[in-house]
C-alpha cells in the first residue's frame, strides 16, 4: 500500500468516486499468447516479489483468496491462470504508524498469511527457502512467503527483526515512504544522510539471519550505504527504471548497475505512476491525492479497499482521457532497459499488485503470459526469459541462504 504514490487523483470529481465505473479493457494484437510461450511460462518458476493482497486477507472478512474475484489482482484461480507459481506477500503497515501499534498490525498481517495457507493446503505453502519455493512448483502448489515492506516496523529492536524472520519473513524493506529512526527514505526530507551506525547493524543482522535485505523505498544515499555493508546480494523487490519515469523510487542507472555489481536483482513494478513519465508528470500537475484518498478510505473502512477503488478511479480516468493512458507494454520497456543496463541476471518481476494502480491489460495475474510472449518477440532467449520470470531471484534467495548457512 503506498499512498504517497498515488498521485493526481484529486482532478476526479468525489462524484465520479462513488459512482460504479465498468471499464473496456482494450485488447492489442500483441495480447495474443502463442503456444511456444504459453509453454515457456508453464515451464518456468514464475516469481512475484511484491503484493500488497495481505491487506485483503486481513481487513476484508468476506475476501477468500481461494475464490476468483472481480476485484482486484490476485487470487488463487487468477494464480493458477497465470502461472504464478510464488508471491511474497507484503507485510505493509503505513510509516506514519509507529511503535507497539505497528507492531501488533504487522503480527496480524503475518498471521493472517498463515491462515490463509492452512485454510488452502491444497492451492498454498508457505515458502521461506528458494527449495520450498521449487518444492511447492515441483507439486503443483503455489509458495506463498512474505516481504516486510518499512523497517519501522523492527521498532528499533533486532530482538523483534530476528522474531519476524522466524515467523517466515524473507525480506525487509529498509524503510517505506517515510524515515526510520535510522534510515532515509526516498520519500522524505533526509534526516541521517543514508544509514545510521544502527542502521548499518541491522543490514548486517539480516545477513546474518539469511533475509534479503530490500532497497526499494530507500534515499539513493541509504541505497549505497545499505550496499556498502551488505556482505549478500540485496534486492529492490518492487522498483523500475528512473531513466524512463523520473520517480524518485525507480532506480538510476548507476543504481542498476551498483546492483549488478552486488549480485542483486531489481524487479519491476508495475504501477502506472513508476511505468510512465507523461503519467507522472500529469497526476502532479493534477494536483494530489490526499481528499480523494480520506473520502475513499472513510467510505471504504479500511485501505484496503480505498487502494481498490483508487485503481478503479484511475483506469477509468485514463480510458476517458483525463489521465494519460498507460498499456502493460511499459512494463517490458522497463524490463528491457534494466537488462541492457544491469545485465539479464539482474531483473525480475516485483509487481504491487493490489498496493498501486496497474496499466491496461495487465489488470492481474491472469495476464502474466503476455509479459513471456513479448519478451520472446524482442528476441530473448527462452533461459534469459526463465531468468527473467523468476530464475534471478532464485538465485538471490541462495545465495543469501548460503551466506549463513542456511
């Protein structure tokens, strides 16, 4: 859930807020799947780095992600269709929402990962190791591990990050869209030029502890310092290409290549706002999102449901023309550009799904083929796409896992 990502939405009337929209998905030729990539995914370890669909299974009392829906991204029949075969589900509490509060709403997440797999052993499994993740593929189960995304979450203890580690949590974000007590983050005023002196301890203890350490979110100067410590590949588990939208949580050039050089993957986020500069620059001059935003989540009840009616807004807003429209093709731009710049290695797929606003034509999991098919017209390999879809973070997950012995 990223709400200081959500820019612009305060052109659209509350009216048109409140009022059910129905939006034509626009089908290209390109959308076409062939049979050599239809098998090609089917092969492959498919990887989603990043999913905000937690907030559902804990704040929506109806939501079972067994059951598909006409809301939303991910579930498991939509899963099944697009051949994801491993989701690491956010553990997403708002940077504002600090201390013991933040703490108990993030065990709540946690556990509610947990239920959902014991209410579905036939569909999940909970993953922590980069072999469970082959394991569950190898049985036909979909491995569903789990991402901390804001280090505040940690409330200043490593005493409560080794907890979380042993409750599965396989990454943390170093900080979401606001400072830690010792941190920066990309979304605010920095406080510590880059990482504290603690700050760096707690990079250290997530080596130690095998769990990757995340530098999407991060100051550009907490990103090279967190690179600086680390002694294991680190990744950004939900970041894209600063050269084509100038989002301060996409990554420079030289951050790509700084990532390469670590042995880290990046994996592309799919929201318009990250995708787009012409997107971009046209929800700030439209104006914010805060009103649009307090009015949803007062009619929704939860954030939750406000993310979800956001995206409705904005797809709406860009079929009519009040926002440029973005197409699931700039997903592969991005794609493409990290791999000519960081090498093939280096990219993967880290999506936000049910946490952002997504293009036209990539509106779930369903979809995902498409991304195989498109990068085979581009003329990769069927081993770099395989790399591409989830073999780079495979590889990471190893190697970190190498690191301490696990």
């Amino acid at each position: 859930m990223r709400r200081t990502l959500l820019t612009g939405f305060c052109v659209l009337s509350l009216a048109a807020v409140a009022a059910p929209i129905r939006v034509a998905t626009q089908t290209q030729a390109s959308d076409a799947v062939s049979s050599r990539a239809s098998q090609l995914h089917r092969r492959a370890i498919v990887i989603d780095t990043h999913d905000d669909t937690t907030q559902r299974l804990l704040f929506e009392t109806t939501f079972d992600i067994g059951r598909r829906h006409d809301t939303g991204s991910i579930d498991v029949p939509r899963m099944r269709e697009g051949g994801l075969d491993a989701l690491f589900f956010s553990i997403f509490v708002p940077g504002e929402v600090t201390g013991p509060l933040a703490v108990r709403r993030a065990m709540a997440l946690i556990d509610s990962v947990h239920e959902a797999v014991r209410q579905h052993p036939a569909d999940l499994v909970l993953a922590t190791t980069a072999a469970d993740i082959r394991r569950a593929a190898a049985d036909g189960k979909i491995a569903a591990l789990m991402g901390m995304e804001g280090g505040h979450m940690i409330d200043d203890d490593l005493g409560l990050l080794r907890s979380y580690a042993k409750l599965g949590v396989r990454y943390l974000t170093l900080t979401h869209s606001a400072n830690t007590n010792w941190a920066d983050s990309s979304g605010d005023t920095p406080r510590h030029d880059g990482l504290t002196a603690f700050g760096e301890d707690v990079v250290r203890e997530l080596n130690r502890l095998g769990v990757m350490v995340d530098v999407s979110h991060v100051a550009d100067k907490t990103f090279y310092d967190a690179l600086d410590v680390t002694k294991a590949p680190v990744i950004a588990s939900h970041s894209s290409c600063r050269a084509i939208a100038n989002h301060p949580r996409n990554m420079t050039d030289d951050m790509l290549r700084a990532l390469a050089r670590n042995g880290g993957v990046v994996m592309i986020n799919y929201s318009v706002g990250f995708l787009s500069e012409e997107h971009r620059v046209a929800s700030q001059k439209a104006g914010g999102t805060a009103k649009v935003f307090d009015e949803l989540s007062k009619k929704c009840g939860n954030e939750a449901c406000a993310i979800l009616e956001l995206d409705r807004v904005t797809r709406s807003a860009m079929m009519s023309g009040e926002l440029p429209k973005v197409t699931w093709e700039k997903i592969v731009d991005h794609i493409d550009h990290a791999v000519r710049v960081a090498g093939v290695e280096h990219v993967g797929l880290g999506s936000d799904f049910d946490g952002t606003s997504v293009p036209i034509g990539m509106e779930d999991a369903s979809k995902l083929p498409k991304l195989t098919q498109a990068l085979l017209e581009k003329g990769y390999s069927e081993r770099d796409i395989q790399k591409i879809l989830g073999g780079n973070i495979l590889r990471v997950m190893e190697a970190v896992e190498r690191a301490t012995g696990h």
